[in-house]
C-alpha cells in the first residue's frame, strides 16, 4: 500500500508537466507597402478599402489578417498585415507554416479587386517584414505598369506618332526614360509625373540651411494626391535611410510624418542641427 501511494505521487505532476508544456510564441510575418489606383494614385481612407490574407489554395476561406487601407505616418504605406506563423506546438486557427502560398485581397464594397503584380507569395521565416506594392488593374504585358495608366500616358504624349515614342503596351518601357529627365518610367507613374514632360518629376529644388534659430528650409516638386517625407542618412555606402520630423514654417513644431501633396513647389523645414547627413524627398 505504501508504495502504491508513492507511485501515484510521482506519476500526476510528471504527467501534468508534459500537459502544461505551451508552444514556443515565433515573431508573424509583417507585409505592408501601398495600394495604388490604376493610375497611379495611393488609396485613401474614403476608398473605405481592406486588405487582407488568405491561403491561395483557399480563397473563399479562413481569413489570416485584415487591414484597413489608409495612409499611415510614413511614405510609402498604406497598408499592414500581420501574419501569424505556428511553433511545434498546437496549430492556431490564425496561424500558418513557413512556406504556405498566402493571397493578399483588396476588398472594395464587398467585391474583390484584381490586383498587380501577382499577390500571391509564400510565407517567409518567422519574424521578416516584407514590403508588397500592388495596383488595382490590369497589367496584360505584364511590365509592372497598369494598362490604363499605360494608354492613357500615350494619349497625352505631345511626340506620339514619332520614331522612338511608344504606340502599344508592348512599346512601353518602365525601365525607359522617355523625357530624358532621370527618372525611369515606373518611377513616374510611382511619383504620378507625366513620362512625356522633361519638367514634371519629382526633384529638390532648394536646401537652404537654418540660421540665427530657424530651420533649414527643404523645397521640392509635389504632386496631388500623393503624400511626401523628408529622409535622411550619414552614409551612401549603406544606406539607412529615416524619417526626418518636419515644421510647416522657419519657426514651426517639428513633427513626424507626411505631409500632402499641393501640385506645386513645397517648401518644408527641418531641424538645422541635423549635420554629416546626406537627405532626400520621398513619396508614395
């Protein structure tokens, strides 16, 4: 009997050990970047649009994640899901295994939009941020450029028709630079600037350093519709670059964020003790 009793002593918090063990928690998978129209244009809030995972294989189904789409403090960003990836331990119903193909949907009055590039991926190791840009619209050549924006670009093109300008959506190179003016195709429809116009890009057009307790002026190209932010880095070997806070005028508050575009010169002011650094304007 007494070694009955010694037995059973032993065997409950032994077994209970094995029962308690919880799953090792892994870091999700972080996608974010930016949804565009199919002309260019980053989504806004009054899209009233969502983002969202579910399995390729399954795209009726189990819904992973949901995002609203709306601009968020930095360039570049409309957008952000969290993926839960599963440890050993017992499967989540939200969660998936490194290697499943996920599906990002963008969702507008209840129907889904077609999507450009491919949303389609596959899930990486826990813990990695990864940043998908998508337009909402057809691309059938399949160049990165929307077709209507493609069309519409060649309507308006004062040279069309002359040896050298594009005439088809198989013409129509986003790595060309068609203005001459530095920036590639794809980066004008990224900046919403007309591939055909030498003088609409995106540029700096004035640095003027802070004096005498005012801050360094920043003056740049903007477009409509599109939001800008001043970065920084100390080095153009590797680069870092990140998010200057900026004031509305020479005496102003500095804040983090973007600020919208006007479709005219913007004049921006940063903190003059910001020395060693080299800056530029981004946008989405």
């Amino acid at each position: 009997m007494k070694n009955s009793v010694l037995s059973m002593a032993f065997a409950l918090p032994f077994a209970a050990l094995f029962a308690a063990t919880p799953a090792v928690p892994k870091a999700p998978v972080i996608t974010y970047g930016l949804i565009r129209d199919e002309y260019g244009s980053p989504l806004t809030a009054a899209a009233l649009a969502t983002a969202r995972l579910v399995k390729d294989a399954e795209q009726e189904g189990r819904l992973y994640a949901l995002s609203p789409i709306a601009p968020g403090a930095y360039p570049g960003m409309n957008y952000r899901l969290s993926l839960e990836i599963d440890s050993k331990g017992p499967t989540r119903r939200e969660a998936v295994v490194k290697g499943t193909a996920m599906r990002v949907q963008v969702m507008i009055g209840g129907e889904q939009q077609q999507l450009t590039p491919s949303p389609v991926f596959t899930t990486p190791a826990a813990g990695t941020a990864q940043r998908l840009d998508f337009s909402i619209a057809e691309d059938e050549d399949g160049d990165g450029l929307p077709d209507a924006w493609e069309y519409w670009m060649m309507e308006l093109n004062p040279k069309y028709g002359e040896d050298g300008q594009p005439e088809s959506l198989e013409d129509f190179d986003p790595n060309a630079d068609y203005d001459g003016d530095g920036m590639s195709n794809l980066h004008e429809f990224y900046a919403g600037t007309d591939p055909f116009i030498a003088t609409d890009l995106l540029k700096v057009t004035d640095f003027v350093k802070g004096t005498d307790g005012k801050l360094s002026a920043v003056s740049f190209t903007s477009t409509r519709g599109h939001r800008y932010q001043v970065l920084m880095t100390e080095s153009l070997e590797n680069p870092n670059w990140t998010p200057v806070a900026m004031a509305e005028t020479p005496a102003g508050d500095l804040v983090y964020g973007a600020k919208d575009g006007t479709g005219r010169t913007m004049t921006v002011y940063i903190d003059p003790a910001l020395n060693n650094a080299f800056f530029k304007v981004a946008c989405d």
